[in-house]
C-alpha cells in the first residue's frame, strides 16, 4: 500500500512529517523516516474499509432502481426486457442518456412527473463522477507527526488518474475542496454511502409518484 508524507491531512493538520520539509536535516528524522513503526490507524482501518464497501453497496441500488425506473417509462410488464435493453448499452451516462429518452417520450404529456425524473437523472449524473472517483481511487495513508512524535496514520482513498504519485495539496484549502470529491476519508465515504442510499429512495418514490400521475398503459396488443 502507498504512503502518502507531509502533505495536507492528518483532519487538514500539515503533517510535519514530510520527505519534502527542510525543516528535517537531521539523522535521527532520516532514521526515523526510514523506520517501519507499529501502525496507529485513527480513525480503525476496517471501519474505512467498510465504509467504503457499504458506499459501493448504496450505488448497487442506485444502479438497480434506475433499471426499474427504464422498466416503469417503457416495459412496465417486463422487467426482464427493460433490464436486458438498459444493460446492453456501455457506461453508465450512456443508459442515462437511454432513461432521460424514454422520460421525455413516455411523460411528454404529464410535467408534474416529467421534471422530477430528470432530476433524478441529473443527479444520477452528478453522483455517478463520486462513484467514478470511489472505485478508481488508491488507498493511501497520511503517517501524522506531533512535536517530532508519531501520533497516528489515517487511511483515506485518493483518486489521482493524472498524477500515480497522488494527489498533492499547497493549502488545507486545497485539500478541503477536494474531500468527498478526490479524496476520501471515513467520514466521506460515510457521506457518499448516505447520498447514494438517499438517491436510489427518491428514485424508488419518483416511480410509485409516476405510477399516480400517469394512466396505466392498456396491455400490448400482438398481431399473429
């Protein structure tokens, strides 16, 4: 696993712990730096982790009510054949291109129930770049220095697809902005977990609100 030394992290505390610092010349820091301590993880390693696995879990339901709500706009009689057509297009904006299709189509008739899917949609789109980030990052750890001291290491995962070193942050500022987005500690992927559980319940709802609003579709006529 990578490490990750003196930059901005540690809760946005500068680790002095840093490969970069001037401020360390000396033998024993270089001694130090080279050593292997006892790892402290702050906050436990297997609750990041399971943060993290409970965050892919949440976006599996989004993913899983966007097929039911393709299904609800075109076959409502077959979810077989909703979820066989979504999942045959690659990527995941591309099926929501697909949705947002069916939307206009199906509902061009009924707004009240047109708009609030394309928000979904929209937020689908928006939610689907933090997955991005999520599952395509690396698990690095910040080793946090007090007074000369290890104190404690955080794990936290980093999406860097520009830079293998990771990522690289001047200010706390910097850092700041990209929590939740490009790096991820255990209260962000916390806070991901509930975004995407929230998303796949208001699409879950968008379908039963649909479902008053629309008329049921009379059942296809097939000609032999």
């Amino acid at each position: 696993m990578p490490f990750e030394r003196g930059l901005w992290g540690c809760g946005g505390v500068r680790s002095t712990f840093s490969a970069r610092s001037s401020r360390f010349k000396s033998s024993s820091f270089r001694d130090f730096a080279m050593a292997s301590p006892i790892k402290i993880y702050k906050p436990p390693k297997n609750d990041v982790l399971l943060a993290f696995a409970n965050a892919v879990d949440a976006w599996s339901s989004v993913e899983w009510q966007m097929a039911m709500l393709f299904r609800s706009l075109t076959t409502p009689e077959d979810l077989t054949l909703a979820a066989s057509v979504l999942h045959s297009v690659t990527g995941f904006r591309n099926q929501v291109d697909m949705i947002e299709a069916a939307a206009n189509v199906s509902l061009r008739n009924h707004p009240a129930a047109l708009q609030p899917v394309l928000n979904l949609t929209g937020r689908a789109r928006s939610n689907n770049t933090k997955r991005n980030a999520l599952i395509h990052g690396r698990w690095k750890e910040t080793e946090c220095i007090t007074n000369g001291q290890y104190t404690h290491t955080e794990l936290h995962r980093d999406y860097s697809p520009d830079n293998p070193l990771g990522l690289f942050f001047k200010t706390a500022e910097d850092e700041r902005k990209a929590r939740g987005n490009s790096r991820f500690y255990l209260q962000d992927l916390n806070r991901a977990k509930q975004e995407f559980k929230q998303l796949a319940d208001d699409l879950f709802a968008a379908q039963s609100q649909m479902g008053q609003i629309v008329p049921p579709r009379p059942p296809a006529k097939y000609s032999p």
